[in-house]
C-alpha cells in the first residue's frame, strides 16, 4: 500500500442554479497529507463527494495519479484506490462490528475468511477489536468514527478521504486518532484529505491547509502561512482564535 | 469437500445432528403420514420454498418485491404450456420457464434499481408488472386467456412428465426446499451475500467501500425470480390448472411473502419456520370454522393471529424460537 497524489483542476458543481463550488484546485502530492477546512456550508463535503464519484463535477477534472477519475461510479472509485469516511456516520447497523469491516476487505479479498483476517488486524489497530462481534448500531458515536475510519482503511485505499472524523471525540481521543492516522501515514505512505473543525487535529497532521469559502479557494499554504493569511482571518477565524 | 466445510462452517453439531434427523423424517414422511397430513406438509415445503426464493431479494438485499406472482406465475404457464400444446415434459419446460421469470425479474430489477425505485416504490413497479401480466395473459389463446389451462389429470405414475401422486410432489417440493436452504446458506456465505447485506443496511455507504450496488441487485432478484418460477412449474403441475386471476393474483405474492415475515426476514430458518407457523394456523382455523360452522372465520382468526405475531414478534418467530432452544443464528 503506497499512496497516490490527487489533483482537482477546476473542479465545479451547482445545485439547482446554486453554486456550491466554484474553479476549486489543488493537489495533494502522494504520501501527504492535507486538510481542507472553511466555514460551515462553504463546499467541503461537495468537494469529497465529486472526488468520491457521488456525483460528477459539472467543471473540470479529478486525476489520481495523473488518471481521471470524475464521472466513475463510487465503487469505481474505490476500485481506483479512494476511500472514504461520511461526516454523517453510515455504517451498517444491522451487521457486527467485524462484518462492517469485513465487507470493506471483501474488495481486496475474495474469500470471506482472509476478508475477516484482514478486518480483524485492522480493528486491533484502531482499538475496535473487543467490540467486534457487537452490531454497529449499538456502538457510542466515537467508536462510529473510528468504524467508518477501519471500513475504508480495509479496502486499502491510496488516497483516504476523512469527513470530520475527530468531531464528537474527546481531546484524549483526538489525540490518540492523530497518532494513529500520523502512524499509517508514515508506515504506509497513504495520502489523506481530512476535512476538519478540531484545528487541534488539522495542526498535528497536515503539511497543508487549503481553505475554502462559499465554494472558492481562498487560500493554502502550511499551517503557519495560512493562520496568518488576511482572507483566512476575515472569512473564518474571525469567530474563534486558531490554535 | 472445501465446500462442504464452508457450507456447515461454524454451525454447531447440535443443529447439524437435528437437521440431520429433521431430513431424514421428512424423507421416511410419505410412509408414515396419512393423506391429509401429507398434503399439510405439502403446502409447508412450498411456501418455505417460494419464502426462501422471496427472501433472497428482501431479507438479504432487502428490496421489496410485492409481485412475486409473476414470476411463479409466468414459470407455471411456460411450462404447462409447452407441456400442453407440445407434449414437452417439464423437466425440459423448466429451463424455458426459468429463462422467461429470470428475463422478467431482469427488467422489473433493471427499471426499479438503474433509477433508483427504493421502498415502496419499487414494491409499487412490482405490482404494476405483475398486474399487466395477469391481463395479458386473460386474452392470450396460447395460455388459455380468461378460461385458464388445465393439465390432464392423471394419477399413474410418470417422472418424466410429473405425473403421479401427492407423494411424487411431496419429494419434489422436499428437494427445491432443501436445495433453496442450502443455496441460500452458501450465498450468504459468500462475498455476494455479504455485499448484499451491506446493500440492504446502507447502499450508499456499501458502494463506497467498493460494492457494485446495481450488479449486485441484479444478481439478487434474477436468482429469486428464477427459484420462484421453479415453485410455479411445481405449482402448476401440482394443481392441473392455471388461471391468470390467481396465478398472477395479488394475493398470491402476498402469501410468498407472509412465511419469511412471520418466521424472520433475512435469516435462513426464517422461512421455514414461518411457513409451519402458517400453515399449522390455517389448518387449525380450517377445522375451528367447520366445527364451528361459521363460514369466513377462518380468515378473520388468521388475519388476528398475524397481527398477534407481527405485534410482539416484529422481528419473526425464528430470532425468538432460536433464542429460547439457545441456538442463535449467527449475525453476519
């Protein structure tokens, strides 16, 4: 597992004649990882979807390693070495904890069994493994996170697409997410985009901050350049003082 | 024997041994029950049967069909049929008629999941395609419109054209129950089955993690369609007649689908389960309204019974019956 650099040139999406994004680009060379983060309503979560492939933008293009990827189907996508969390939690209630993730491993494995090995490793990993045989529906919010975390972990992804997996945790938790994701990102050169509210997260973990606002980049740079970047402070640190 | 292994999998000895004695009493039945009692057991292989077929859509990649008549419908036609105008036994006519109810659930699964009918929805283009069959099929000559088609009845003996007795369809329907049983229990076992749980829990969050959701769909209800067009050839030569108004009655894909609700969506002894429950009651309430001479109580009794069951066993009588005998279906 090795990660792959993604470009979004140009990429635009509207809703009904309201445009959600607008001309967004960047790239996040392979092996880094980036954090985008705005304000509330500001595009991020489009910008994931249209990179997920839940829908195409209507502008411009996403490559992962140089290949297009917009306008493939989401399991296409994942074919290609995306994966994803959701901001709003979706793991399969009905199932247990280990057939949550053993699902997300059937995409590399064709055999259940291996699929469960291999679900089972990674659960150990993120502190998941005493509650396996537990149906996700009756896990705690955080422990949904990291669910979401180790499902997409399993389709061993090159790129990984985190939607504010630390918010709901606790700073202790916060921590020890960060140290994990620094871990995997280090041992396995996996790229990550995490889109993040705790700062205290996106300060630890991302070389780059790329910020966005009613659906345009107004900035990026390192954590440094972009706490101090005028638009950054008028737009979205205005509110809160930035960690 | 891989797989042997992976079918019987973690099952414990205990339910291994009882299903063991189970297939073997049922194979020694015919010997031992008289007329009435085999014709019970008759009418409960069947509907665990077509249960099981119907559960492969809704319990597992939970999509609800409420037309499941169609494609028995269209199974028992095919091969009554051909059987009919052609003298072609229904050993050869199944293939014909399991092609037809498959290319059926085909379309039907093509338009409802290509633009995402889900729900109520999709159970509504079920219906609507079950009910423009049943019309079709009351002005088809070949199928003998409105009138219905019969089949010579014809006791003596004759396997190449199922032809005979009770006992000759008891053992038909007992290998399409147990085989069902089996290929549901590798299916589940397997990676489709598991997409489809997935499917059926959250298809988006499933197609992410790299689930072809459509194909997967597909998959589902071309299988279910072309195990319940088994059941209607069986049904078809089992009765000697076939009409449009209840073959492809709405009633009837009602009644497909009452055994896995009762007996638990989505497990395997669901269906089972269900349809001994089922059919025990509406023997039972049979023998209650003659004794009490009071025509049509029977089905205010059964109606009472479901609602009691769906009331306090929402999640069918198998998870609770499993519960209470300390066996538990393992939760994929």
């Amino acid at each position: 597992m090795s990660g792959a650099r993604l470009d979004l040139e140009g990429i635009g999406k509207s809703f009904r004649g309201l445009r959600a994004v607008h001309d967004v680009s960047f790239t996040v060379p392979a092996g880094a990882v980036h954090a985008l983060i705005g304000p509330n309503g500001a595009g991020k979560t489009t910008i994931f979807n249209m990179i997920a492939g839940v829908f195409a933008p209507d502008a411009g293009a996403v490559r992962l390693d140089g290949e297009t990827i917009s306008g493939l189907r989401p399991d296409r996508i994942c074919d290609a070495g995306v994966g994803r969390t959701f901001q709003l939690v979706k793991p399969f209630r009905g199932l247990s904890v280990l057939e949550n993730v053993t699902v997300g491993a059937l995409h590399r494995h064709r055999h259940l069994g291996q699929a469960r090995d291999s679900a089972a490793a990674i659960l150990s990993r993120l502190g998941l493994h005493d509650r396996r045989h537990q149906l996700a529906e009756s896990l705690t919010l955080p422990d949904r996170k990291r669910l979401e975390v180790a499902r997409a972990l399993a389709t061993e992804p090159k790129l990984l697409l985190l939607d504010e997996v630390m918010a709901g945790l606790r700073p202790t938790e916060v921590d020890v997410m960060v140290q994990f994701l620094r871990e995997l990102n280090q041992r396995t050169g996996l790229t990550i985009l995490l889109i993040e509210h705790v700062m205290r997260a996106v300060m630890a973990l991302a070389a780059e901050i790329v910020v966005v606002s009613y659906g345009e980049k107004i900035a990026q740079g390192t954590p440094h350049e972009v706490t101090r970047h005028q638009a950054v402070l008028d737009v979205y640190l205005g509110e809160q003082e930035m960690a | 024997m891989n797989l042997v292994r992976r079918l019987v999998g973690n099952a414990p000895p205990r339910i291994l041994w009882s299903l063991g004695a189970l297939l073997a009493l049922l194979l020694i039945a015919p010997a031992l029950l008289g007329k009435y009692w085999l014709s019970v057991l008759i009418l409960i292989l069947y509907f665990a049967y077509v249960g099981q077929a119907w559960n492969i859509l809704m319990g597992f990649a939970g999509q609800l069909s409420l037309g499941h008549a169609l494609y028995a419908g269209l199974g028992g036609y095919i091969a009554a049929g051909l059987y009919f105008h052609y003298g072609i036994g229904p050993w050869a006519g199944l293939f014909a008629a399991v092609a037809v109810a498959a290319t059926a659930g085909a379309i039907v699964g093509y338009l409802g999941f290509r633009f995402s009918l889900a729900g109520v929805y999709f159970a509504l283009l079920t219906i609507a395609f079950s009910e423009f069959t049943r019309v079709a099929f009351d002005h088809w000559a070949w199928a003998g419109g409105s009138g219905g088609l019969f089949l010579k009845v014809d006791a003596t003996r004759d396997i190449v054209n199922l032809r005979g007795g009770p006992v000759l369809f008891y053992y038909v329907i007992l290998a399409l129950a147990v085989g069902a049983f089996i290929l549901c229990r590798a299916l589940l076992e397997s990676r489709l089955g598991r997409y489809w749980l997935a499917i059926r829990e959250d298809a988006e969050a499933a197609q992410a993690v790299g689930v072809p959701v459509l194909r997967c769909k597909m998959i589902a209800i071309v299988i279910s369609a072309a195990l319940t067009a088994l059941a209607g050839v069986w049904n078809a030569f089992y009765y000697n007649n076939l009409f449009p108004e209840t073959a492809f009655a709405m009633g009837r894909s009602i009644e497909i689908t009452l055994a896995p609700i009762i007996g638990g969506l989505g497990t395997l002894f669901g269906p089972v389960v269900g349809a001994v429950v089922l059919t025990g009651l509406g023997e039972a309430f049979t023998d209650l309204s003659d004794a009490l001479r009071i025509s049509g109580i029977k089905q205010i009794f059964y109606g009472l019974a479901l609602l009691v069951i769906v009331v306090y066993r929402p999640a069918g009588v198998w998870p609770w019956l499993a519960d209470k005998l300390g066996l538990k279906e393992r939760q994929p």
